[in-house]
C-alpha cells in the first residue's frame, strides 16, 4: 500500500510545482509590463530632451554619437 501514497505525495508535489509556475508567469508577465514602461518612458523622456529622435536607431558614423549613448 505504499505506491498510492508515493502517487499521491507526487501528485500533490507536482501540483504546488504548477501552481509556482503559474505564478512565476504571472509575475514575468508583469516584470515584462514594466520593463515596456521604462522602455517607452525612456523613449520619449530622450526625445523630449533632443537626445534622439523616433524611432531610435543607431548611427553608422560614430562621430555624430551623443558621449554616453552607444
């Protein structure tokens, strides 16, 4: 009678693992809302400010670069 009981101390494992997967998720989905914020904050915080232009892309002459902007 000790296989149900492993099955069963296995299934209620891999319940939890699921349930912090999901959460895990959850979170990332979150992180990544707010990592696409700071992005668009960025964008047109720089842009404001003359720094660059939209849409950003970086110049082929290394001259014309803004010192502390690669």
């Amino acid at each position: 009678m000790g296989i149900p009981a492993e099955k069963d101390r296995w299934e209620v494992e891999l319940r939890q693992v699921r349930e912090e997967l999901h959460a895990l998720r959850a979170e990332q989905r979150e992180l990544a809302k707010a990592v696409d914020q700071l992005v668009r904050t960025f964008t047109a915080l720089s842009t404001h400010l003359g720094i660059t232009s939209e849409p950003y892309s970086r110049k082929d002459r290394r001259s014309d670069d803004v010192p502390g902007f690669a």
